[in-house]
C-alpha cells in the first residue's frame, strides 16, 4: 500500500458511471422505474449492494486503504427501452481517494441487477464502467 500518512486531509469525490444493456424483454417490466421480480425489487436492492460493496472496496481491492465513507449516492437511471444508467457518487474527507470505491459500488449495482434479472433473460451486459469524476488531492478529473 501507498503510504499517504503525510498528505493532507481535504474533502474528495468521485464519480463512477456504469452503463448496462438490459434489453427490451427486461425494461418492458418496469413499473414506476422499478423491477419487482421473486428476488425482490431490483434497484432498490442493487443500491444496497454498491453501498455495502463502496464500504468492502479494501477487502476486495488489495492495494485500496480501508476508507471512513462520508457518503454514497447511488442513482439508476432508465436511459431507454433497452439500456440503464448507473451513477456511484463517493465522498470522504481524508488522505486518499475514493476513485475505487465509485467503481466498485457501479460495478457491483450492475452484478446485483444482473442476478436478480437473469431470470428473464440472460441477455444483459455490463458495457462500460468509468470515472467521470475525481476532485480532491492533487488533481481533479472530469470525463463527462
């Protein structure tokens, strides 16, 4: 691990975005922009599952410092009729940042709706996982 025990402590953020196709056959199930399948509703589950995985980043991620979380946001969005959007926003106050925590959260949001959808069809797929934002420590990152 990287020793940061002489960097400063300032107020970092990170967002991550995940896109995700679902398909048709999966969207065209949704009710009021939720999935009540037999495992439960999806995105409200998938939410609780990147929360809890932002706050295990350090046990899943070796290099990653175990983190005090400020916060975690994550939002689901139904982009269209086949595709969603997920948005894992991380603050802290420290010496590191949360850049590994946003995508880790985006990434197991997008697992967590793939198991819970893959009785419908086993057709979706996690497109792309990036950071589209960093600020705090040394420099600040926009991606759009």
């Amino acid at each position: 691990m990287v020793n940061v025990s002489d960097k400063k402590i300032t107020k970092r953020t990170a967002i991550a975005k995940a896109t995700m196709f679902l398909g048709s056959e999966i969207v065209s199930h949704f009710n009021n922009d939720e999935l009540i399948t037999k495992k439960g509703p999806v995105f409200q589950t998938a939410i609780i599952a990147g929360i809890q995985a932002v706050k295990k980043t350090s046990d899943i991620i070796p290099m990653c410092h175990p983190l005090l979380i400020n916060g975690v946001d994550i939002d689901i969005n139904i982009v269209d009729d086949e595709h969603v959007a997920i948005f894992c926003k991380v603050t802290i106050e420290g010496k590191t940042g949360v850049e590994m925590e946003a995508l880790t959260g985006a990434s197991a949001t997008c697992l967590t709706i793939y198991d819970m959808c893959k009785a419908i069809s086993q057709k979706m797929m996690i497109q792309e996982v990036k950071l589209v934002e960093k600020t705090g420590g040394k420099s600040d990152i926009k991606n759009g």
